[in-house]
C-alpha cells in the first residue's frame, strides 16, 4: 500500500499572512528579532470536540450575556478567550512604550525584560511566543494592581474562574503549544521571581521558593535543568540571567517532583494479623500512615520552613478538582465501559495533584500556581464540559501560531493511498482500521502471548513507509557527519501493543517446541538490536520505554555498563552534583539508567547519543 504525505498544517489557518516574521534592518535583513505581524484577536483556538452531552435543567442551561459561546452558563465561565485577547492588547501597548520609566516594573525586571528582548544570545535566543507568556504573567503581577479599574477586572476575572473550580488555590494558566519551550518558560518565571524576592526580601509579591510538579518521572527527570546548580541549567546555558544575577539565581529553593510523591505512604509496614492483634489490645486503630506534614518534610524537605511558595504545574491539564455537584459536563456515572475506567483514572490522578498542592497552600503558603499546559482542556468525566479550555488561561499561543512561525516542524498528513474504497487515507486515522486487532490491555493484565509478527498488515505497511523516509534522512545526516542519527518515535495505546511493536522493529528471540530459541531479527534494519550472528548490541538502536520495561531490570544488555562506563560516569558526577549527596552517583539501577537514555537522546557524549528508535506509551505525548 503506497502513500503519499504532504506537509501541511493539520488545521486551517484563519488568516492569510503568518502570524510572526522575522524584523529587518534599514539594509532589508533580519535582525534576530520575532515579531507579530499580524495581531490574533480573531484566532479562534481550536479545541477538541466534546461529546454529545445529556440535556441540563433549565437552571443549568441558562447562560451567561456576553459569552457567545453557547456552553457557559451562570455556574460556570467557560471562554475566556475574550479576555486573553483583551490582556494582550494592553501587553502589546505596554511592551511599546519607549520609556522604561512608564513600564511600572521593578528595576529588576525591567533589567531581565530589556536582556530577553534585546540581548544578543549565544545561542537560540527567547522566542516571542515565550517572552510574551512571561510578559503577560509580569505585567497581571506588577503592571495591572497599578491601573486601577482598568487592571482589576482582570483579576476580578481570575479569581471568580478560581473561586468556581479551585477555591482554595490562585492559578493562572499559560497555554503554549507543544514544542514552544514551556522549560523555558518556566526559567523565566523563576528567575523573574528570585531576582526580585533575593533583592526585595520584604516583598509579599515575589519568592524564591518553588515546587515545581509533572505529570511523571520521565517529564520530571527532564525539569532539573530548571535547577541552578545542574551542568546544563537553563540559567546559564542558555543565558536566561545577566551573568551578574546568577548569584541570586543561586539562593533559588527548587524542588522538582511528580505528582504521585503527594500520595500518603505506610511509615511502617504490618501484617494484617498484626495490625487487628494490636488494634484490639490498644482499642483504638493503629495509625501508620504518614501525615500530611510528613509527607511535605519528605516531599520538599528545602521548602519547609518557606512561606508564599509558588508552585509550576508542568502539563496542567491532568490537575483539577473534578465537579460532581451542579456538573455541566458529564461525570464518572455519566459513562460506561472503558470510558468510564479512563476518566475514574484520570479524576483520581487529578484528585491526588489538586490535594497535594492545596496541602502545601495549607501548612506552607501558596501564593501563586503557574499551569503551562498546550491543552489546558478540561477532560471527559470531569464534570465540565469536554474540550472547553481553563477559564483562568490568560495567554494563548496556539499549535497554528507555532506551525506559522517555524517553531515547531510541519506535521506530515497522508493525502493519498493506492488503496481502493474510501475517500481518506488509510494512515490518517490508521486506529480505526486496526484497533480490533490489537492487545485490549497492557502485557502485565493476564492477557495472552502474542506474536510480533502478525502484526495487522495495515501497521507494517504504516511502519514500512515511514521507515522509508526515515532511512533516507539518516543517509543525508550520515553523508554530513552530523554525528548523531534522527529518531524515529512510536508511541502506542498499552504496554502489551508497545511489546509487539517493539519486537517486530528491533528483533526477538521466539521460543521453540523443544525449549531451543530461533532468533527473529528486526524488520526495519537500521533499527535492530542484533547483528547478523545473533548478538545482542551492546548499545540498542532501538528502546521501549514503559512502565513494564522500567520495572523489568532487563532493559539494557548486560555489556552496555562496560560500553557505556564514561556516559554512566559523567551521569553518576552529575546526579552527586545536582543533589549534593555524594551517594546518589553510587547506586543508579537499570531503570534510571534506561530514564536516561530515553532523556538525552540526540545528545553528543550521553547515553541515547546513538538511540535510533523509541517505543512508547503515550508518555511521549506529554513533554
């Protein structure tokens, strides 16, 4: 089955000319400095669909004057995108005025304001997308408190959105599509913050403590280049700070964690008998869960002890308290089947997020929650309406935006097959052809043994045609010396589908009758972990990176050690460098290892520096 790929915006764009270009000099030449051409206020953002929702009561449907987009209602403001164009508008007339003096800042941030629009970067300098979200956050926190009505009813506005779905937390979202540099941004926040807290130590406005939250350990392990003393800090790397700021970058608290840490743990463990023999004798029920307190000591032991903490959620979207009473949308009981398992899981993992920020807010101090997100959507079972973006989202920088400016690479959409019948291409929405003949669950739920190599024709085909293209960009980038390969990324629905995938691209040894083995190599050649004798590489080409595999301690062969000994030491000095704890280089075990890998993929001198091929589980989606 041939295809043909165009590279095309996957969305449409409302307007003829790019949304940036590149500013020219008196000679016609660029400058180095991104600007708009042409202002977004008609730019619809593009949301997901939601599902058909049951009809509402006549008090749920009634809607609010002036939000025109026929789902809020007087409960619940669900588009803000009026309000996100009206901010940039005074951001944009505030960015403009040629006198620092009128910009009402701190000399501290006018200082990192003139450095990240006019310095001349090294390296790849700010983009406009990532100066303008801390723009807006700088200018809602310094600028508006000083206009008076003119600036209050944009805080009016983000503290009714709060009041109504986080009422014990201040959030403010930043939406940035996917590619845009949310790190980045985060830098930016952060050094804005500590520049101002170090040098203002009675200021209630800025702080220098930060938790900073992901979504998983994988996306967690990726953040610590937001903390001052790793090797490749954003700070210094990329010249986030005037040099001579830096030794207040230093005096920074970051604390860098993944939601789960929130859950509360068993301080101690005892067998069930135990447990009911003493609870018996004493009367009284035997605690052994942690308390709230002692999970923040173990959680963020640097931040205890701070007051106003401000928090950055990385992927914002998977943190909300979902809504039972007066919901608009469709909740858990509103659903069925596998949906109905997706969105408990989903409002669980919510549940756990919103609880531990809330604790932190409640023994610590929270003065701000920062949500960068591409999707900041609420989610299907969580009460609200599917698809509708989070009413306190001030800043939006689209997917097409991003597209328009070059951020991000043009997706590659099938136009055309040589298949007969049907008028879209088979590898556009290749799930719907095969889905029924792939693993339901992952590889750990009991589900039986499968074979890689029946595989649906219509994946192999897909697998094939893009490896086609893949192998030919490895031929240029080799004939180039570019010296480390393109990755080619798949990323699957279940543990047990990634398994299959995996296998069939990189090779497997199938067991026989008589307990021999036959060794089935990989399909896609420059993707297989074996040479032509059997062997397994001691570098892989291809990982496959799960939860499955993570745990499995045989995800790397047994010589990679040996073949790796100067990356794995380079890692072990910088893990004892990050932490200041001699003994966090001394026992890294496989999984950590094989997180690394997956982290410095396409990087010289590191562990994934020669990583071909990633297999996945929708981990990749996020980050």
């Amino acid at each position: 089955m041939a295809q043909q790929f165009f590279e095309r915006p996957i969305l449409n764009s409302p307007y003829e000319q790019p949304a940036c270009h590149w500013e020219l000099d008196d000679d016609g030449q660029p400058t180095g400095v991104l600007v708009e051409s042409r202002r977004r206020s008609d730019l619809i953002t593009p949301v997901p669909k939601p599902k058909k929702r049951k009809r509402k009561s006549a008090a749920q449907m009634e809607m609010t004057f002036d939000a025109g987009d026929d789902l809020s209602s007087v409960e619940q403001e669900y588009n803000p995108t009026p309000i996100i164009n009206e901010v940039r508008t005074y951001v944009d007339q505030w960015r403009k005025l040629p006198n620092p003096e009128q910009w009402l800042v701190t000399p501290e941030t006018e200082r990192l304001l003139k450095h990240w629009r006019h310095h001349d970067f090294q390296g790849v300098r700010p983009f406009f997308c990532q100066v303008e979200a801390v723009e807006t956050v700088i200018w809602l926190t310094e600028v508006a408190p000083k206009l008076g009505a003119r600036g209050a009813k944009f805080w009016d506005h983000i503290k009714g959105a709060n009041a109504q779905a986080n009422p014990n937390l201040m959030r403010l979202a930043l939406k940035l599509a996917t590619g845009a540099g949310k790190t980045t941004v985060m830098a930016m926040l952060i050094a804005w913050q500590t520049v101002n807290a170090v040098r203002h130590p009675n200021s209630k406005t800025f702080s220098r403590g930060f938790l900073i939250v992901a979504p998983g350990i994988t996306i967690r392990d990726r953040l610590r280049v937001l903390l001052p003393n790793d090797q490749e800090s954003y700070y210094r790397s990329r010249e986030i700070v005037p040099p001579d700021m830096l030794a207040d970058i230093d005096r920074a608290k970051i604390v860098i964690t993944n939601y789960h840490a929130f859950k509360l743990r068993e301080r101690a463990k005892v067998a069930a008998g135990t447990r009911t023999a003493l609870e018996g004798w004493r009367k009284e029920k035997l605690e052994t869960l942690e308390t709230e307190g002692q999970m923040l000591q173990r959680v963020m032991p640097d931040l205890m002890g701070m007051k106003n903490i401000v928090v950055l959620n990385d992927e914002a979207h998977h943190c909300y308290r979902e809504r039972i009473k007066d919901a608009s949308g469709e909740t858990e009981a509103d659903l069925t089947g596998d949906e109905k398992d997706e969105a408990k899981q989903a409002n669980e993992a919510a549940r756990m997020w919103i609880t531990g920020l809330e604790t932190v807010k409640k023994k610590l101090g929270v003065s701000m929650v920062y949500d960068l997100s591409a999707t900041p959507f609420f989610l299907r079972g969580s009460g609200y309406i599917e698809g509708t973006l989070f009413p306190w989202t001030m800043c939006d920088f689209s997917l097409m935006d991003a597209i328009e400016c070059g951020i991000v690479k043009l997706p590659r959409v099938p136009v055309a097959d040589n298949v007969p019948g049907g008028d879209t291409p088979k590898f556009r929405n290749l799930w719907e052809h095969i889905g029924k003949d792939m693993p339901k669950k992952g590889r750990g739920s009991g589900s039986k043994k499968l074979d890689p190599l029946r595989l649906p024709p219509e994946l192999c085909t897909a697998l094939e045609a893009l490896y086609g293209h893949y192998a030919k960009t490895y031929e240029l980038w080799d004939a180039e010396g570019v010296g480390v390969p393109p990755v080619f990324i798949v990323v699957c629905n279940n543990t047990a589908t990634s398994q299959l995938v995996y296998q069939y691209i990189s090779g497997f040894h199938r067991e026989n009758d008589d307990g021999t083995t036959t060794l089935e190599n990989g399909r896609l050649a420059l993707f297989r972990n074996y040479d032509e004798f059997g062997n397994r590489l001691p570098r892989p080409n291809t990982i496959l990176i799960d939860s499955e595999q993570l745990e499995s301690g045989d995800a790397l062969d047994k010589d990679f050690k040996e073949m790796a000994a100067d990356e794995i030491e380079r890692f072990r000095q910088e893990m004892v460098q990050r932490t200041g704890d001699i003994r966090a280089g001394e026992n890294i075990d496989d999984s950590t290892l094989l997180r690394e890998v997956m982290n410095t993929v396409g990087k010289k001198g590191r562990l994934g520096e020669q990583v071909r091929c990633v297999v996945s589980v929708s981990m990749l989606t996020e980050g």
